[in-house]
C-alpha cells in the first residue's frame, strides 16, 4: 500500500465519518477526581472541562505542574471514565469503544517507561500495527509499508535497524511519534513530547507535528508548559490552572499577561508578533527586566 | 526492517527441535550403565519399526523403562518452567522473575507437600494443590511488590525472597511432624527427576503443560506490548486485563505441574530464557516456543550430568542448576545495577 492509497483510505474514513461536519474531538463538560481510598475525600480534581477540535487542528493543553494536564488527557485516551461529562471521537463516546478500535482511533504518546528488553526500531514501530493484527499478530506487507511510511514522516526511516537503546533522546522521540503514526489515528495525544529535548530538537518535532496534522488529516493534542511553542505551533490553546479550565481559545485570546502571571507564578511580557501570534517573555523580579523569551 | 516471518519462526524452532532430539540420544546413553551410539540408534529403530519385542530386557529395561520416562519428564518440566519464567519477566517487567525467585516454586511445593501429607490416596489432589499454592503465593508477592498502586521491581524480588524462604520454613515444618514416611522429601524439594511418575498423573502434566503454553502463546504478541508498560499496551490496543488474567493462571499451572512432578528446580526459568533472548531476540512470539525446546534441553542435559558425574550415585538435577545458574542470576544482577 503507497502512501497516496493510505491517505485514500484515510479521506474516505473521514468521509465516512462525518457526514456533516462534525467536530473530530468534543470534549464536553469532562471533570474527575482522585482519591486514595473509595470513600475518602478527593486528593485532587479536574473541575468540568469543554472544549472542541476538528481536523487538521493542533490543540495545545497548558498549564502548570499538578494543573490537571495529564489527567484531561488520560480522559480524552478514553483510559479515564469522566466523573460527569463525555468525551466524543466523531459524534461517538470515546469509553464505549473496544481497546481494539479505540486504539485504531486514537494514539496516545505518554512519557516514556524504560524498555525492559530493548526491541529492533522496525519491531518497535510495528507495534503500533498491533490493534489490526490477527492471531500472532505477524507483520503483513501493508503493515510493513505503514511502518515505513511512518518512520519516514518523521524522517527516521534510517533507523529502522537499529536497536531502540543505541539512538538518541531526539531519534527515539520521533520513533515513538512514528509507532502512533503507524496507528493510522484520527487523534494523536502527546503527553509533553518535548520533555528531554533540546529547543532545536523541540522546534523540528512541533514543526513536523504541525506537517504530519496537515498531511494525514489528524487531530493533534499536546500538552506541554512551554508558552512560546504553544504560541507558534497550537491553533487553539486550553489553559488549566489547579484542576480548573481557566481559558480555551487561540493563543492570542488565552495569552493575557495578568492571567498568565497569576498562573505561572512568574512575571511576564506578552506582545502580539508579525503573524498575530503572541510572544511571552519572562522578567526577573528584582529589575523589572525581559531576560528570556519563552 | 526484518519483522518476525512464519519462515524464521519455524526454521528455528525446527533446528532447537533437532538440537533437542540429540540431547535426548545422547541422554538415553549416558548413565551408570554406559551403552553405545549404535546400540541406541539399533533399539531405537527397532522400536520404530515396531519390532520392540526383540529388545534384550536389560536393555528394555534400562533404556525405555527408565531413561526414556524421565527423560520424557524433563522435556515437559523444562518446558513449563522456561515459559512460566518467561511469561513472569513479561507480566511483571522484570528480567529477573522466576517461579523460583518469586516464590511461587515453594509454594506449589507447599501445596504439594500438604496434599501428600492430608490426600495421599487421591493421585490428583498433589498438582491441584500445587496450583493453588502458586496461585496463591503469586498473587501473594503481586501484592507484596506494590507500592502505591505500582509494581516496585526490588519490593518485589524482595517479597519473592521472603516468601520463598517463609514457606521452606513451613515445609521443614511439616515434615517433621508428619508421621508419613517423607524421606525421599529433601531430594525432591532441591528438584528431581528420578520419582517415577503414574502414568494418569503424565497425561494430567501433558494436557496441562500443552494447555498452559498454548495459552501463554496465544498473548505473545500483547507480551511484547506489555513489556513497554501497561498503559502504553493499552493504549496499541492490548485488553490488559485479560492477558494478565490468562498469563498468571497459566505461568501459576505450568510451574504448579512442574513442581508437583519434579519439585523446585531453580534458575531454568531465569536463564532459559535469557539465553534464548541473546540467541533469537526478545519477542514473545518466538522466545515462547524457543525457550519451551530450550528449557527442555537445558534440564534434559542437565538431570543427564546429574546421572553420570557422581555415578552410580545421583544428584538431583536441582543442585546442578543451581550449581550454574546462581552465578549467572548474580551476573545478571549487576549488569542491571549498572
């Protein structure tokens, strides 16, 4: 199977799926709690969260540590039941889908566990075949083509070979991304993807992000707490604060200095650039100074 | 990329299977009385051809009634431990589980032991006995290796340790107090081959052993996805809960039959299937059946040196691998502390 055949039977799933147009994810008044024990009192809660998406749209979660980020994205995996509220993938409820179809739907890149027994790249893309697989689950050519076809979209195709603990932070960052890719998902989920990377290694997974949305017609969520690639990369920005959704909108609505401050706990400069785009620039306490750009 | 193929899956298992039958001959000729290559292979083909009754009876007797029975009980305890290792590093995501480290040896020996002491009568009651206590020493040490709602790899070698060593206290504990006659106890609790098994109790351990390792098989796929962590393996679209469920019962079966055939032979399904790990990789799909053949070889070989180094004399083949294997647990230890 080419590539142009796969986006084929991608628009003609799309087509099949939305009729009219319905948005691809829609988050709808989603909230949880945790608690150590049943009956005891809740440790931390995700107060009702509404949001939508559609296709070809990057979604950015931000918000401080403990702010209820990856809990909201553990409920859009559908691995969460939502305490109230529903989560829907086209017009169905996420947590009524099989773990099978609901991994042909949705991928979810969470920060890495170590590999016990490290695999081949290739095997390890291949697992992202595995909700289609029969039986064994042994590799069929189109599944095969797709790893590939993944691993290139990342621009790792190289690496098939090698072994996942002989590459490094930035390579197994985009063969992660690439086993999700293999997934064929209508939504990719990525749970702080530029955690151990370099900003340049940051800027070019983002930039590919954004490429592969457009390319394979796919619903991307990111949650991070880096501002300013929010900013450049995210077309509509949710911002949690303490297990509350505080704002959802573009990064230019969200992006207000006195929110942001009172958020962040820090200082800030936010100034609208060239392409509309906000740039957030952070100021020592002491002078009143911009030292860094976010 | 050279994904898995049908072809290599069966090439390899087709050379291990060979490799296998050759340990077997060369078992069948070693042993206090030394026998030929071409006696061996002239009594085989005799039999082959069903011409059985022109055997010589010493030979009968040595060779078919003897050797080839235990021989034939090494295969499958060799299998049922290398693949309930092998399935117990996967579930647990830790290279150094084992039904021996975790415990899950004693227990099924406890059971055992109970059931021999309580329902000698009932053939039966010793492996269902066996099971339970694994079962229960399994979940036992799952629960004693969570930590916060998360699997804790050194609490739970720890609590494996523990509770092997609690329930060795119980089982000196009833033998001595059993009025039984359980001399032969101490050389069965090190593991060993040499207890000749009814032959309802071998069909019971054949549809047992082909049960369990045909249960682990049918999860090797989502074996290899659960080794990257549970929530990731449900997120590629593995029903964890499942695969878990059907992997402890099995692994809890195949060492209960194991040890209730043979007792506690340590370290086969520690190394077995490291070794076969280094030689063909670490996916399931193929470490199952390779370290099924490889662990049948490894205690075939080694309940055959067991035979001869001190003959007539016999070890049990349980001190022979422990004699190897405690050395290459200890440096498997350190290379994973590195």
């Amino acid at each position: 199977m080419s590539t142009s055949d796969a986006n084929a039977t991608l628009a003609a799933r799309d087509a099949a799926a939305s009729p009219i147009e319905l948005p691809r994810l829609a988050v709808e008044q989603a909230s949880y709690a945790y608690a150590h024990q049943r009956r005891s009192a809740p440790m931390f809660t995700l107060g009702a969260t509404s949001f939508q998406a559609r296709q070809r749209e990057v979604v950015a979660i931000l918000g401080p540590n403990a702010s209820g980020k990856s809990t909201l994205m553990q409920i859009i995996s559908g691995a969460l039941k939502p305490l109230s509220g529903r989560v829907l993938l086209d017009g169905v409820e996420i947590r009524t889908l099989g773990t099978r179809t609901r991994a042909q739907r949705i991928a979810f890149v969470e920060q890495q566990s170590p590999l016990v027994f490290p695999a081949s790249v290739g095997d390890y893309v291949l697992q992202g075949r595995h909700a289609y697989g029969r039986a064994l689950h042994l590799a069929t050519e189109e599944d095969i083509v797709l790893a590939m076809n993944a691993l290139a979209q990342v621009g790792a195709e190289h690496l098939a070979d090698r072994r996942m603990d002989q590459i490094s932070g930035g390579e197994k960052q985009r063969v992660i991304l690439a086993r999700a890719l293999a997934q064929q998902p209508l939504l990719l989920l990525l749970d702080e993807p530029t955690l151990h990377l370099d900003i340049g290694a940051q800027v070019d997974l983002l930039e590919r992000l954004r490429r592969l949305c457009e390319e394979n017609r796919q619903t991307v969520i990111v949650v991070t707490h880096e501002l300013g690639l929010a900013a450049e990369f995210a077309d509509q920005v949710v911002l949690l604060h303490k297990g509350k959704c505080l704002r959802v909108g573009t990064a230019a609505e969200v992006y207000q200095r006195e929110l942001l401050e009172q958020v962040f706990g820090a200082s800030m400069d936010v100034e609208i650039g060239p392409a509309g785009r906000p740039r957030v620039s952070l100021r020592s306490r002491s002078d009143g100074e911009a030292r860094r750009t976010m | 990329m050279r994904p898995l193929t049908l072809r290599r899956l069966l090439w390899t298992c087709g050379s291990l299977s060979a490799v296998l039958f050759v340990v077997i001959v060369l078992a069948l000729k070693l042993g206090a009385v030394p026998i030929s290559v071409t006696d061996l292979v002239m009594s085989l083909g005799r039999v082959a051809i069903g011409r059985s009754d022109r055997l010589p009876a010493d030979y009968r007797l040595i060779v078919f009634d003897l050797r080839l029975p235990r021989i034939f009980l090494g295969v499958m305890v060799g299998a049922a431990l290398s693949v309930a290792g092998a399935a117990f590093q996967a579930l647990l995501r830790n290279p150094l589980a084992d039904p021996y480290v975790l415990g899950v040896s004693s227990g099924s020996a406890t059971g055992a032991l109970i059931a021999l002491i309580v329902a000698p009568q009932f053939a039966l009651a010793t492996p269902l006995a066996a099971f339970l206590g694994a079962v229960i020493t399994i979940t036992g040490v799952y629960l004693l290796g969570l930590r916060d709602g998360n699997l804790d790899s050194t609490t739970l070698l720890l609590g494996g340790i523990i509770c092997a060593s609690f329930l060795s206290s119980i089982i000196m504990f009833l033998m001595t107090l059993s009025s039984r006659d359980l001399r032969g106890m101490p050389f069965w609790l090190m593991g060993d081959l040499s207890t000749p098994q009814p032959s309802e109790l071998q069909w019971i351990f054949l549809v047992g052993l082909i049960v369990g390792i045909g249960a682990i098989y049918t999860t090797a796929a989502d074996l290899n996805l659960l080794l990257t962590g549970e929530r990731e393996a449900a997120h590629l679209g593995v029903e964890v809960t499942r695969v878990k469920l059907v992997v402890y019962v099995a692994a809890s079966l195949l060492t209960a039959l194991a040890v209730s055939a043979s007792g506690a032979i340590g370290y086969i399904g520690l190394l077995v299937p490291h070794a076969m790990r280094f030689l063909f990789g670490s996916d399931y799909r193929i470490l199952i059946p390779t370290s099924a053949l490889g662990g049948a070889i490894a205690i075939v070989a080694a309940d055959a040196l067991a035979r001869t180094v001190a003959a007539p004399t016999e070890l049990p083949v349980g001190a022979v691998t422990a004699i190897a294997g405690a050395p290459i647990f200890i440096y498997l230890l350190r290379r994973r502390m590195r």
